[in-house]
C-alpha cells in the first residue's frame, strides 16, 4: 500500500521497527536505513539496477535483512510541483514492488535531495571519485531522514493533542 501523505502511512506502521529510504535513479537504487526508533537516517548502499526482477530480489533481501516495516521512496517532482516521467517510472516501480512485499511505502517530495547530498560531501572534502559512488545513498538519507522529522513532529502533535 502506498501513501502521499505521511500520517496515513504512519497510522500502518508498528510503534518501533527501521525505515528503509531509497534514491532510485535510472542506474541505481540508493538506500538508506533508519534506526528502530525511527530517529536518524544512515545512508547504507547503492545497488547497481538491472531489471526489475532482480532489483527488487536484491532490494527486498536487503530490506529483509534490516527487519524493515515501511519504505521511503524520493518521488522526483519538477520544480514546480508537477510530476514527468522520473516520477512517473518512480510510481510504476512501486507498483511493482507492491505486488512483492507487503510493506507500506510513502512518497516523499525529494526536490534538491541530491544537491543536498552533493553540498554536504562537498564540505566533508570528499573527492569526486568516492561523490560519484556514495552520492545516491547519501541521498537517501537526506530523503529518509526529511521523512523521520516529519514523523516525529506528527507523533509529538498526536500526544499533545491526545
């Protein structure tokens, strides 16, 4: 099941267990995990994309791995808020993820993740060689980790107003 919007999603998740975020792009897929808590996003890898089936079997393995209960996926939208085919394909993959895996996954505006990312290896001096292999998972973590605050105001709002 997918959602839009965050306190949808968070209404099916377990009260404690990991979220995975992911970055997908046209060649690779980057992933990043949250804590069980639900606190912080810690970039983790970058898979290599071949086709569908085997992306999938390589992701859901490893989300297997993490004991993972929703996923975060970055949805590409156009600076103006439209969607074109990068977001387009982001949707269809989930379609197909879905028919795979019974965890919830939220869409999450992901507009300037990447230059995020690219701005903080920047200042951590990383070299260009090592930007270009850690720049998708550290994405992910930028798009996780905008989803976990959200999530952690909506949880604070629930217990003051209930």
């Amino acid at each position: 099941m997918s959602f839009e919007d965050a306190a949808e999603f968070t209404a099916t998740l377990p009260r404690m267990g990991a979220l995975a975020g992911l970055d997908l792009g046209t060649k690779t897929i980057g992933v990043a995990f949250s804590d069980v808590m639900r606190g912080v996003a810690t970039p983790d890898r970058t898979i290599r994309r071949e086709k569908f089936t085997l992306d999938a079997e390589a992701l859901l393995k490893l989300l297997a791995t993490r004991q993972t209960v929703g996923i975060v996926i970055g949805l590409p939208r156009n600076m103006d808020g439209s969607e074109g085919p990068r977001a387009q394909s982001t949707r269809a993959f989930i379609r197909n993820l879905e028919k795979l895996t019974p965890l919830p996954v939220l869409f999450w505006d992901e507009r300037l993740s990447t230059v995020a990312a690219e701005r903080a290896l920047l200042e951590a001096d990383t070299s260009r060689k090592r930007r270009s292999e850690v720049i998708d998972h550290v994405a992910a973590g930028f798009i996780l980790q905008g989803a976990l605050d959200r999530l952690a105001h909506l949880r604070r709002e629930s217990e003051r107003d209930g």
